[in-house]
C-alpha cells in the first residue's frame, strides 16, 4: 500500500474534530446527575445536552463497543437493559 494512501483518511479525520471551547461546547455531568435512573429518551437527551452543556450525546447500552478517546465535549449516557440511566460522565 503507497503511503499517501494511509495518510489521506488521517487528514480527513483531523478536519472533523471539535476545537475545544469555553461554556457550550464544555460537558459539566455534575450538573445532570439527578437524571440517573430516569427512562432514556429522545427528550431527555435534549435535557441532558442543555443542561450538562455538551456539544454531542452518547447512549451507551451494555455490551455497546465505545472509543476510548476523550471528548470534552461528549456526553456519556450509560443506560441499562430496560434503558434507565445509570451513569452519565463526560468524555
């Protein structure tokens, strides 16, 4: 494989990423814990990206594979079988 081939997917990933901001943009979960054990839902994941000031939502089920990679930005929402939430962090 020639090695501009591989770089080329590389690029395109970098022109994608969010530059870290101040205030909206910034997840701050300890302002959304109380939603633990609420049904997980459309609205209240509206709810959570207002309030925790995230700029993009996760639901994570179990067994659902995740990037390791850390997001400012990024709202974890874990949520159970019966989709309650049981978790919410940031990354």
């Amino acid at each position: 494989m020639h090695k501009t081939t591989l770089l080329l997917p590389l690029t395109l990933l970098t022109a994608c990423e969010t530059i870290p901001t101040t205030g909206k943009g910034t997840c701050d979960a300890t302002r959304v814990q109380n939603f633990v054990g609420a049904l997980g839902t459309a609205d209240l994941g509206t709810a959570l990206l207002n309030r925790s000031r995230a700029r993009t939502l996760r639901w994570l089920a179990p067994g659902t594979m995740a990037t390791m990679d850390y997001r400012q930005d990024r709202l974890n929402v874990r949520v159970d079988g019966r989709n309650f939430v049981t978790g919410v962090d940031c990354g």
